[in-house]
C-alpha cells in the first residue's frame, strides 16, 4: 500500500522550494535590468556606426 503523506511531505516540500526560486529569480532578473536600464550609455551616439550596423 502506498503511503500517502510520506510521498505528499516531499512533494510539497519541492513545489514550494522550487516556486519560492523561480520567484526570486524572476523578481531578480526585472530588477537588475531595470538597473541596468537606467544607466548611461558609456559612449556618445556615433552615427557612422549606427548606420553600419
């Protein structure tokens, strides 16, 4: 016979630790970018290249 609450403790334990990471990451990841959107470009506008590329 199966045991039940033996197999749903460990189940839970890794649905909640898993979106509990997948959380943070997400959260994470639009907040560094946000930073990093919010910085000043480290060189001036260069119309050449812009054209070349």
């Amino acid at each position: 016979m199966v045991d039940w609450v033996g197999l749903l403790i460990p189940l839970a334990y890794l649905s909640i630790l898993i979106g509990s990471l997948a959380t943070f990451s997400s959260l994470y990841r639009r907040r560094k970018a946000q930073k990093a959107a919010n910085l000043a470009p480290w060189f001036p506008p260069h119309l050449q290249r812009n054209i070349y590329l």
